[in-house]
C-alpha cells in the first residue's frame, strides 16, 4: 500500500513538473519583453541604415513594465553618437531588485555606449531587468533616428 | 465505575467488518502520501509557470532557480510537518497520531537539509551573478531587505533540529525540548516576510502567492486549532477534577476523574488522552496516558504506576485537583482493526487500555485470545475485570505469570519457553489476526519480532510501548 502510494506520488510530481515546465515555456514565450513586439522596436536602429539624419540632444526612451517594476532610461546623443544612458527608474520591486538594478544599469550602460545599439546581450542575473533597459535604450534610439 | 452492562447492547449490533474499514483508511492513508508528493511538486510548478521556467538560461540563473525551488520544496515539507504534528483528528483517525509523528520525523531531515541548500545555492547564485565569491556575496545578501529576520529564522529551526537529533534530545526533559521545538513556529513566521518581498517569487496578487498564503493559515490553523483552541476549549468544558483514588496494586492506583458531559469526547476504548494536572510540581509536566475504562458522563479512569518522577507525582495528587487534557488520540482501538480475528498480548501497566478496549470491543464468542503476562501477583491488577469481561464476550484468556526466561523466547517465562510454547502455539490464527501489544517496550520488542517472525503482515501488527 505504502510503497505504491510513493510510487504514484512519486510518477505524478514528475508529471506536474513537466506539463509546469511546458505551461511555463509557453506563457514565457508570450510575455517576454522581445516577445511583444512594441512598435518602437520593429523599426530597425542598425546606425547609418537610417534615412533620417540623427539628431543631437537627449532622448527619454519608452517606459517598460516588468514584474519587478518598471524600467526607463534617457539616452543622450552628440555627434550622432550615444554619449550617455541614464536611468530614469529602474526595477525596485522585490527585495533583490534594487540590488540587481545597481548592478546591471553601468554594465549595460557601458555595452550600450561601446556597442553604440541596443543589441547588447543581457546581463546574468538580471535578465528582466536587462531586457527592459534595452528596450526603452531601444525607444530612445528610434526618437533619435540613429 | 462498573463494568456496566453497555457490553450487551454493543453485541447485538453486527460486527463490524474490520477489514474493509482498513482498506478505507489504508486509502486514506495513500491519498495523504500523494497529496505530500504532489504539494512539493505544485510548489516547485507555480515556480515555473509564473516566470521560472524564463531563469535558466545562464549558469547563474540556473543556479538560482534551483535553490529557490529547494526553499519551496522545503517550506513545503515544514509546514507538512505542522500538519502531522497538529493532531488533526481526521488524520489521526486515518493513519494514527503515531503513524503520523513518524512521517513527520521522516521529513524532518529532508527538510532541512533543503532549507540550508536553499541559503547556500542562493548565495553561489547570487554571487555568480554579481561575479563576487558566495561569502563576499553574505554583505550584499543581508542588505536585502528581511533578509536578516530570514537568517534568524534558519538559526532558529537549526536549533530546532539539533535539539532533535536522537544523540542530543535524550539530554533534555519532553518539556525542555518541546519548548525547544516550539521554536519551529517562530522561524517559520520569521521566514515569510523575505519570502513576500523578494518579489521574484511571490509577486503580489499573483496565483502562487494566494496558494502559499492559504498553505501557511492552513499549517497554522491546524496547530492553533488543535493543539491550542480545542484543548483548552474542552477542558473548560468538561471541567474535569481528581476524584477518587484508589489503590489496585502496590505502586499502582486508579485515578477516577469526574467531569461533565464525558460522553461527548467519544473516545473510543484504548485511546489516550494527554492530561496536565493542575498542582504546583505537576502543570508543567503532561503525560500521555490511556483510559483504563470507558468513560460514563461524569467519570473517567485512568490507572497508573509510580515509575520516574512524573508518574510518581500523579499518583500523589489530591481529590479536587482540577486537570486539563488533550484528547483523545490513537487507534489502539476497535476502529484500528484490520484482519477478522484478535490476538491481545499485555503485561504490567499496558493492561489499561486494553481494558479499556476488551470493553468498547464488538466481538464475536471466539474472536478474540488474550495473553495476560506478569512478572509477580502484583502484576496482575485490573485482570479480574479483564476476566469478566472476556467471559461476557467469549474471549479465551491465557494468564503467564513468572520472570521472563533467560533462554528461547525472553518475554515468555522460562518454564514456558522450556516447553516449547510458540506465538503460534499461543494463537493458532495469528496470521488472519490483529495483534494488539502493550506493555514496556524491551519485552515488547521480543513479543513483536516472534510474531513478525511468524508471518503476521506488519498492518496487523498494532504496539502500544509503555515505558513510564
């Protein structure tokens, strides 16, 4: 009686495992921030493959939700060139965020002004946050038309 | 109190079928392992469907995700744990408070082993992620807000678990590690703040912080309401006192316990309660002890010995003293059989509460044998009604008296086990019967690998080990 009673409490836990991992991928796939399109970020921002002469100035990018808060940043262009990101509010939901936040906003501000894009990759550890400070760098940059 | 005649009107309702009702509470007893398994796993999928299965994708992601799931899994497992200690009655009554105190010691390890993986995966996780090393990774993790309080909490349940392993807990009183273990409340609550606020797991108004929530005032609420509220709720009630005390045997008295509406408590013959007399050396003590009858209205009765100091003490107390109790608990009762016969084997103080059980027992004229042991006649108190009892209900009694034998089987008597006499010689249908045992626990363990050696399946097999 026992050992069956394991048994199917053992199978099961693997079954509800497995149909939450899938559950999980899926709504993933449909909620992530590059999942959901915005319209700012369909327009391609690769520099000189822009019509519109880029202007010099500063550039508040799109506020983006995450489950941790929201994310904006200000970009500042001279010379055609991103000179600065700035942080306008980052996540500062939950007891790590803050933390997070500090840590991944010079990281990805350095990558952004090196790379000169928002296509820098995400900083570990801080993936919500990172996706959402590209994205709004990402809102920016179309304002700027670089 | 009498043997009264409630026997007679019990035979004339039909036996129970004993084996049926087993197999209703064996399901019940599986359906509760799975809801075990299966609440570990919910935890860790609500995990993974708001979010987790997103934090995998680097080393340091990974690394953290696991150790928040070993930290569900074993929030999980503690408040399990608060379950199967809070003596619910539904769940007593399914598996037995014994039954359940073992799950319970079982996942005891489990659990914190989990908890304390928990802290460390978090902190080579965080640390990986921040690229500092997991201890310079300590600073940063106290700055989190409720981080600390979460830390004492963990110091709290290590003081809990060291206090339980077997090595040190026989160096405290019951009372000295009970307090101890009430620890376990205070690091748990102390838990739940970082677990709200560190959002990435239980973001507000989410589904999974509903869930968790509901778990934590279901653990809770079973303890409150069980270990505290009632309790306390029916010893106001039942206003019971020390009535009458009376001397059965050298060392040995009944205590009679008067009260009210007795009958309501529906305790069934061979069920303990948990009593706490109310005299300046003994209301801080409790001591789990069985009815040695059935209770009328107005009275109980219970039959102890003088052995260590608690018991001792209870034997002393006045007519008057006003007792509290919990209660009652345990399936050393009719409710308890499993297989169509009965095979009672009891020495010394373990007689009070198969009694108490003969008496609240529905049985057919040569359903049930009993084995009276002894070591001396003075040994043999209460068996007179065990006798009337037995020959109401068609019960065959074998008496044994004399120290226990040196050679072949101990807990017989010597000249017994020189004659050859088995378990199965004692009970020819032993393997289609339940065997109940009581009495202290080293003659016990004798009387229960003979038997297990026999052949019975240990489900029938039902020990009450009185070492007080």
């Amino acid at each position: 009686m026992r050992a069956r009673a394991t048994a199917v409490g053992a199978v099961g836990s693997l079954a509800v495992l497995a149909v939450a991992w899938q559950v999980g991928t899926l709504l993933d796939a449909g909620q992530s921030p590059g999942g959901t399109a915005s319209p700012a970020a369909t327009t391609t921002a690769t520099p000189g493959a822009s019509a519109s002469p880029a202007t010099d100035g500063s550039f508040v990018g799109a506020v983006e939700n995450t489950r941790y808060g929201t994310v904006q940043v200000k970009v500042v262009v001279a010379g055609g060139k991103i000179t600065d990101v700035v942080a306008l509010h980052l996540t500062d939901q939950g007891g790590r965020s803050v933390q997070l936040s500090n840590y991944a906003a010079p990281i990805l501000r350095s990558a952004v002004i090196k790379s000169q894009s928002a296509k820098v990759s995400n900083v570990s550890g801080a993936t919500y946050t990172s996706k959402a400070y590209l994205l709004s760098v990402q809102s920016a940059l179309d304002k700027a038309g670089l | 109190m009498s043997i009264d005649d409630t026997g007679a009107i019990r035979l004339s309702t039909p036996p129970p079928d004993h084996e049926a009702r087993y197999r209703r509470r064996a399901r019940i007893g599986d359906a509760l392992v799975v809801a075990l398994w299966l609440s570990s796993a919910v935890a860790v999928a609500l995990f993974l469907v708001s979010g987790g299965t997103a934090r995998f994708g680097s080393v340091s992601d990974a690394v953290t995700s696991v150790g928040i799931m070993t930290g569900l899994v074993g929030t999980n497992l503690v408040l399990a744990m608060f379950i199967l200690a809070a003596r619910v009655p539904f769940i007593d009554r399914a598996v037995g408070h014994d039954r359940a105190i073992a799950v319970h010691r079982a996942l005891g390890k489990p659990a914190f082993y989990l908890l304390l993986s928990h802290g460390v995966i978090l902190l080579v996780g965080y640390g990986l992620a921040s690229g500092l090393n997991p201890i310079a990774e300590i600073g940063p993790l106290l700055a989190i807000p409720d981080m600390p309080l979460a830390i004492v909490g963990m110091a709290l349940l290590v003081v809990v678990v060291v206090t339980s392993f077997v090595s040190v807990r026989r160096r405290f009183s019951y009372e000295t590690w009970h307090l101890t273990h009430l620890l376990s409340y205070a690091a748990v609550i102390a838990s739940v703040p970082h677990q709200l606020s560190i959002g990435s797991v239980f973001s507000p108004f989410s589904f999974e912080r509903a869930y968790w929530l509901a778990l934590y005032v279901l653990a809770f609420g079973a303890i409150l309401t069980h270990r505290l509220v009632e309790p306390l709720a029916s010893s106001l009630r039942h206003r019971l006192r020390v009535g009458r005390i009376v001397t059965e045997a050298p060392g040995v008295v009944s205590i009679y316990l008067t009260g009210r509406r007795l009958r309501s408590l529906e305790s069934a013959g061979g069920q303990f309660f948990i009593w706490r007399f109310w005299t300046l050396g003994t209301w801080w003590h409790s001591h789990p002890i069985s009815l040695s009858a059935m209770a009328t209205d107005t009275e109980m009765r219970i039959t102890v010995r003088d052995l260590g100091g608690g018991s001792r003490s209870i034997s002393a107390v006045r007519p008057g003293t006003r007792v509290w109790f919990e209660g009652p608990y345990g399936v050393f009762t009719d409710a308890g059989r499993t297989a169509p016969r009965l095979a009672i084997v009891v020495a010394g103080i373990g007689i009070t509460p198969v009694r108490a059980l003969l008496e609240d027992s529905t049985l057919r004229p040569g359903e049930a044998t009993i084995l009276l042991r002894a070591s001396t006649l003075d040994d043999t108190f209460l068996w007179g009604e065990i006798l009337q009892l037995a020959e109401r209900k068609g019960v065959e009694v074998t008496t044994m008296i004399g120290p226990r034998a040196r050679t072949g089987p101990g807990w017989m008597t010597q000249a017994d086990a020189d004659r050859g006499l088995t378990i199965l010689g004692l009970f020819p249908d032993l393997l289609e019967s339940d065997l109940y045992l009581c009495g202290p626990t080293p003659w016990l363990d004798l009387v229960e690998a003979d038997a297990r050696a026999a052949g019975i399946p240990d489900h029938q097999i039902h020990a009450e080990r009185f070492d007080w």
